[in-house]
C-alpha cells in the first residue's frame, strides 16, 4: 500500500489521472473500473482535459462501473449510469458498447450480478479500478460487515448511507434502498487500485483503513492486503494518520520513474 499526500484534490486528480494515463499508453485496450460520488469528479475533469489536449485516447478502452442503484432507470438523473454519462463518457472517445454499469432495473438480478462479473473475466479482468470511501469505511456499496471475499451481489444499503445519499434525490423517500454492487473480492482481483480521500471528514476513517486491523467492520482495510494500491489524499484526509509524515517522505524521495 502506498499512501501519497497532497496539498488540494485538485493535486491528487492530476496524480491520479497520470497514472491512468500512463496505463492506457502502455495498454491501450485497458480495462477501467470507475466510481462515481462527489470524490472522483475532480479525477474526471483533469481525465476530460488530459483527452481534450489530445494527452489521453480512451478509444480502445473498457470500463465498469462499481455500483448502480436498483429501481432506477438508465436515464434517472441519480442513476449512476446517467452520472457517467454527464461526468465523464459524453466528454471523451470511449465506445458506449464498451462502457458497463450493473443494470439496477434488471428482473433477475442474480443472474445480472452473475453475468456482470462474468463480462469482467471476459476481458481479462480490470486493469486500474477507481475507488472512494464512505465514512463508515464503505468501498462501493459493501457496507460494514460485508464479506471481505464477496463478489457482485444485491445489498440492503445502510440508513446512514442512504442518507448521505440524500441530498441528491427530492426527499429521502425517493432514496433506493437496495443497489447492486461489486464485492470486496472482485475489487481485490482488479491489478491495481486507486483510493481516493478529499476532506476533514475522511480522517478518521482513512486512519482506521490504512492503519488499523483488517476487519469486515472497516470493509476498506482489506486494501492492505492488495500488492498495488495507491492511497492518494489531500492534507485535510491524511491530518489523522501516524504515520503520515513518513508517507509524504517516502513519496517526495521516490524517483520520477517509480511514480507510475
């Protein structure tokens, strides 16, 4: 695990989008696992300037997406595949055929979950996957307690959540309770990982994932166990880690090359 610190968001997006950036140059097919929440946006508009400067060609690119809400069509302005689309893929050369959100209004949802996961083994797996954390140490929907080996599945979202969630909707009424989302496990087989944090109010919880116990409690500490992982902060979400002072040494000395 490797945690960088910088001073803004806006510092982390344009880490973040270098890296992708550097991915897709080297494999240009890349597969992409993105997130969608406040967190990422700041990632998408440095991605969305990197192509319109012609530094970034999503063309042969494929993305999936973590998460989408069910009960929600594909054009509900809170769905998640409507947020990609305003966000991020309308701005970019991506394929649609070749962009992937799990379907929130299928009418098997097992076998939607089932046939998601196995779209992503047909492509060979995601190649850089995208990813927020909630303040309860959510990463996508598996919310505290949630096996840390589950794979894409249907899960009752937690009132703390939905209510976090709520300041996009009308009134919480309009808030779903049920989503379907990837597992921890199938986040883990992804090859690499970038873990996103803006804010005072993700300290506490960014401390307990990168250096507390491994615990389904904190479903985003089973990251310690993945061989590349980026956790990438600014100064506001690092101000509660012990170690944070040795993070940022051991950054600021690593060489240019190994940033990437």
């Amino acid at each position: 695990m490797e945690v960088i610190i910088q001073d803004t968001p806006e510092d982390c997006a344009r880490i973040g989008a270098s890296i992708i950036a550097s991915t897709l140059r080297r494999k240009a097919h890349a597969v992409l696992g993105l997130a969608t929440g406040s967190t990422p946006l700041v990632l998408y508009r440095e991605m969305i300037r990197l192509h319109a400067a012609g530094e970034l060609d999503f063309s042969m690119a494929t993305s999936f997406n973590l998460d989408e809400y069910i009960g929600l069509a594909p054009d509900h302005p809170c769905s998640y595949r409507y947020f990609m689309e305003e966000n991020l893929f309308k701005h970019i050369n991506i394929r649609p055929e070749r962009t992937h959100v799990p379907d929130g209004n299928a009418v098997d949802v097992d076998a939607a979950c089932k046939a998601y996961e196995l779209s992503i083994r047909s492509v060979g797996g995601i190649d850089i996957q995208v990813l927020g954390i909630g303040t309860d140490g959510h990463i996508a929907f598996n919310e505290p307690v949630s096996s840390l080996g589950s794979r894409t599945r249907i899960k009752t979202l937690h009132e703390d959540t939905r209510e976090d969630n709520a300041r996009f909707f009308d009134s919480m009424d309009e808030v779903p309770t049920h989503c379907i989302t990837m597992g921890v496990g199938t986040i883990m087989e992804c090859r690499q990982l970038l873990l996103f944090a803006f804010g005072k109010a993700k300290a506490e919880i960014i401390a307990r994932a990168v250096e507390g116990p491994i615990t389904a409690m904190v479903p985003a500490s089973a990251l310690q166990l993945h061989q590349d992982v980026k956790i990438i902060l600014d100064t506001a979400a690092a101000r509660k880690l012990e170690h944070g002072d040795y993070f940022r040494h051991v950054y600021e000395n690593k060489p240019e090359w190994q940033r990437h």
